[in-house]
C-alpha cells in the first residue's frame, strides 16, 4: 500500500497527472474568445469652452460644458472596458479663459478627463509655438502630427507624428495630420515649420503602423476638414484616396455629422469618417469589435448632445 502511495505521488508531483489537468485548462484558455470591444470617444474644436453656452443662446442654448463631457466620459469609462478618448484640434481659442490662461486651463482639464492623444489644430498656434510647448508641458497626453516638420522650432521633439495603444490585445495605431499653414496661420506664429502633403504622409504612417507595426486598428486624428467645393485635400479626399486606415476623426470645417459618414478608400474598404461640429457640444461614440483570430472588423456609431438632458448613449 505504501508503495502504490508513493508511486501515485511521484506520478502526481512529477508531472504526469499535473501536466494532463495543465494542458486541458491551457485548452480551454485557448479556445476562441468572443471579438474585443474597443470604445472611441471623440471631440474636435472645442475651442476654450469650459463653460456651457448660456440658456438665452439663440442657437446651443444650455449645451456643451467641460464637467458634462467629463461625467459622459466617466460612466462610459465605467460600463466599457477598452475605451479610448481622442480629439481632432483646436483645444485653443474661442473664450476669455484662453485670453486669460493661454490654454493652460485647456491643457489641464483635458488631463484629467484622461484624454489619450489630440491632433493639432490651426488655433492651437494662436499664442505662437512657444506658448503651445509650455502648455504641452502641463498635458499627460501626446499631441499628434505626421505631416509638420518642426526642425528649429520650440516644438521640435514635443509633437510625435503617431501614437500605438494596446487595449485587451489589440493595437490600435492612431496618426495625426495638420491642414496648410500658409494664408491661414500668421507666419510669425509658425516660423520654420513645414508643411509636408497629408496624403503622402497618410501613407507613410499606414506602411508604418498597418504593415511594419502589425496594427489592428488604424485611426487618424484629421484637422484637414470635413470637405471643401475646390480639390483641397480634406477627410474626404484621404479617405478616397487611402488605404488601410478604419477611422478618419475630423475637425476644422465645424461640421456636425450625425453619425460617421463611410467612404469607399482606393482599395473599395469602409473608412468612416467622423466629426462633431465643435465647442464641445457633442461627444462621438465608435465602437470596434475586433474578431483577433479572423481579423475582421465591425464598427456601430452614435453621437449624443452635451447637455443637462443628455442621456449617454
């Protein structure tokens, strides 16, 4: 007897039933999960409104507020899992607090909404480079721009051209791109700062982050605009004209677009393209179901008002 009960424990401690019960949990953790959901809350051109507009306005009335968005945020934060929070540009310029505290108030609340990374915007220079890199200083977010080169700039080495996150194991790489300076920026706001084509650049970021970095998703933070009646490069030609990029997150033009807008890129691929007008009005909501073993993609779309009626989502 005590033979078999030494026997039987050599067999167990050695390995051999051990192993049987390891390989059969390491099977059941193997077996396929369900797609990975990941949440892209968005905002563009919020433009230095903290406060929401007055209850007479004629038009926004009561709507907008930086505490409203920051309690969306909070309880989506609380429901979802993988959540990111991006914005489009133009943080800067529209109210007194940004004559006041030259976005440092911006830069401070939009860390603590735990914002993951923001495109820059035309506005964003209005106190000169200088001002943005010691305001950038207070961000504990990246802002994001592949297509200015600021060689001998103050903000040279403080813009990265791209950022990649991974949420429940799927990378998400997320671009941002700039509109042409010149005619709509001071000069002296900008200095030595060149302005490289977008659409070139687009597609040095996606052969980046598509083919080199294995990317799941591929977004880009757009202050290019909406779309324009002449042949300037906006979301809508990028989108025409890409390849490999899901998520066109747009500013500049103010546009209030309901839901995304889908365009058919070169290569006959869905691109959503979306933007939510402006001063913080609305909150964008994109949900990602990523299926990680056939790496397919499925997007639902919604965008709510900021204001005392919201409901979220």
């Amino acid at each position: 007897m005590k033979q078999n009960r030494r026997d039987f424990l050599k067999l167990l401690t050695g390995g051999g039933l051990l192993f049987g019960i390891g390989t059969l949990a390491s099977g059941f953790s193997l077996k396929k999960k369900g797609p990975v959901k990941i949440v892209i809350l968005h905002t563009n051109d919020v433009h230095s409104h903290i406060e929401p507009f007055p209850d007479n306005d004629p038009k926004f009335a009561g709507m907008g507020g930086v505490e409203r968005r920051a309690a969306m945020i909070k309880k989506i934060r609380s429901e979802e899992e993988h959540v990111l929070l991006l914005d489009a540009g133009d943080i800067f310029q529209g109210t007194p607090y940004f004559n006041l505290y030259q976005g440092e108030l911006e830069m401070k609340l939009m860390s603590e909404m735990k914002y993951d990374a923001t495109a820059i915007g035309n506005h964003d220079f209005d106190s000169g480079m200088e001002n943005l890199a010691k305001q950038l200083q207070l961000a504990t977010f990246p802002m994001l721009c592949a297509n200015y080169d600021f060689t001998g700039t103050p903000l040279e080495g403080k813009i990265k051209p791209y950022q990649i996150f991974n949420k429940g194991g799927v990378r998400i790489g997320v671009f941002g791109l700039g509109i042409e300076m010149a005619g709509l920026i001071d000069k002296r706001l900008y200095g030595k700062t060149v302005y490289n084509d977008p659409l070139t650049k687009a597609a040095e970021m996606v052969h980046l982050l598509k083919d080199q970095k294995k990317c799941d998703v591929v977004i880009c933070l757009s202050h290019l605009g909406y779309k324009y009646e002449n042949d300037k490069v906006s979301d809508v030609v990028l989108a025409k004209k890409s390849r490999g990029i899901d998520v066109i997150i747009g500013g500049h033009t103010h546009t209030f677009l309901d839901k995304p807008v889908v365009i058919q890129n070169r290569e006959n691929e869905n691109v959503y393209v979306a933007q939510v007008g402006w001063a913080g009005i609305r909150l964008g909501k994109i949900s990602i179901y990523i299926d990680k073993m056939g790496r397919k993609k499925t997007l639902e779309t919604a965008t709510v008002e900021v204001s005392k009626k919201s409901s979220v989502f």
